[in-house]
C-alpha cells in the first residue's frame, strides 16, 4: 500500500498516535516492549500501513497516558477509518497487470484468504481462457492490456500452492452456470476447480441452486476476506468504480460469520465433484442439441 492509497482519517489517526508517542518520550521499540508487540507491528501502525483496531489503539493509549480528550478524539478518528474506498480513477484499474502484481505480493504476506464470489468463479481459481473472456465482457481494460493482466493472474495463482496458507473459497452455482464463452471454457473450467479442490490447504464450495433458493441462505455481493498472522483481517469489496477496504473488527467479524455460513452450506468433497459432475453434464447435453 502507497502512502496515497491511505484514507485520509487513517493517515490521521495513524500520525496522530506517532505524536503521542514521541511526547511521552518513547521509541517505538520501547511501546513495543511494553506492549509485547514487535516494532514491525508498531511501525506499520503509526506510518499507516496497517489496520488500526481499537483494542490495540486503547492499549497505545494507556501506554502514553493520554487524557479523555484525546482518547475520544482518536475513538471518533478510528471509526472514520474503519471503512475506506480507493476509487479506481486516475488510479491502476482493477484488473490490470499492475493491480494483478500488487495483489500476489500482498497475498503473499497474509496467513490466508476467504473469498465469497456470487456472480463469477473467483480469480484465484480460474483458467486462462476463462479469465480472458470474462475480461473482454466485462471489464474496463484496454483490449492491448489483457493478455498481460490474464498472465499476471495465473502468475499470482501460484500461492495456492503455499501450503502455510489456508484458502476459503465460496461461490455459487448461479455462478458457474454463466458462460463467458463456449461450453468447452466452462468445462475446462469446471475440471479446474476440482483439481484445485484437492490440495490439502485449499477449501472449496458451491452453493447448490437448491441452496441458494432457500429463505435461510441469505445472499450478499462478492468479498475477499485477508487474514495475517500479525495484523487484523481487513475485508476488501470491488465495485465497479472503486475499492472499498473494511478494516472495522465488528464489520470484519460479520464477513467472517457470513463466510462461515456460506461455507456451512455449500457442497464439499464427494458431494462438490457431483455437483460439478451434473454442471459437465448439463453443458454437454446443451451443446450437442
């Protein structure tokens, strides 16, 4: 994350806990230490590289031994920033090259990922072909640019592969009945997510179309869920215009339950490849009608 990409409210409230820090005459390896914090996590929070949870922001405070006036002040400073959007104009697009290879290095400093894709296969499943025509359909790359972007997305797939990574993965059978393409992309397709599916450190499931229909599955817009070892979880929503990036834990939780629920209902394992068996199936009776 560049230092414009921080939410104004964020920039804040990070300098502002930097300031109370230096006034109560402590280094950052020093609040660290009587924080039992690394001055990674210190350093990443007060230069705002990092979530800002309000425990965490609470304990800074008694730390320095900040008075009520201030401590209301970066409370109402920290809900501002629990939320923030990065609007894609004058910016990378969503899913240009560049953005691709911002995303795998950032992938690759979390301890896992949750995805909840209601409308198309995510992106750390799909196939070559799939991902390019679904970017000739949908997105707001130049035709020039998306060979490289596809090439940037199977390139950054590789971390599914870390196996010290956990991946939840929810999507559903709503989206894999879409067709980007010929029902030979959607087979490829379909074979993909099976194989995947077998890594041990992989997680995958498909909300049936049964599911779905009934009134306890409730549905909501498409998520990425990013977890760390040694920062909170944020919860980051693409839209067509913008990023938005939810780093509030009482928000964050509920993505987190949502996901949990989507998961408990989705199909797995035996019951996954059958569904996906009966998608093959569907797409080939199609085709030769």
């Amino acid at each position: 994350m560049t230092h414009a990409d921080i939410h104004p409210q964020h920039q804040r409230l990070a300098a502002r806990l930097k300031e109370l820090r230096q006034a109560a005459g402590l280094s950052a390896a020093a609040l660290g230490e009587q924080l039992g914090w690394s001055q990674s996590k210190t350093s990443k929070m007060e230069n705002g590289h990092s979530a800002l949870v309000l425990a965490d922001i609470e304990q800074w405070l008694d730390t320095v031994h900040a008075d009520e006036d201030v401590r209301a002040e970066l409370r109402a400073l920290a809900q501002e920033a629990g939320t923030r959007v990065r609007p894609w104009r004058n910016s990378n697009r969503p899913d240009g090259p560049s953005q691709q290879d911002a995303r795998a290095r950032r992938d690759a400093t979390t301890s896992g990922i949750g995805v909840y894709q209601s409308e198309v296969v995510p992106g750390l499943l799909q196939t070559p072909d799939y991902a390019r025509r679904l970017r000739e359909i949908h997105s707001l790359l130049p035709a020039a640019e998306i060979p490289a972007a596809v090439l940037s997305l199977m390139n950054r797939q590789t971390v599914l592969f870390d196996e010290s990574k956990q991946f939840d993965l929810v999507m559903t059978e709503t989206a894999l009945r879409w067709r980007p393409g010929p029902a030979s992309v959607m087979l490829a397709q379909l074979d993909r997510i099976a194989a995947l599916a077998s890594l041990p450190n992989v997680r995958i499931g498909v909300l049936s179309r049964e599911t779905q229909e009934r009134a306890e599955v409730r549905p909501l817009h498409s998520f990425v869920l990013l977890r760390y070892d040694d920062a909170p979880t944020t919860v980051e929503i693409e839209t067509l215009t913008a990023e938005q990036e939810v780093t509030d834990p009482a928000d964050v939780k509920l993505y987190e339950q949502f996901l949990a629920e989507q998961q408990r209902s989705a199909e797995h394992g035996p019951a996954l490849l059958a569904l996906l068996d009966r998608l093959r199936a569907d797409l080939s009776s199609n085709t030769t009608r």
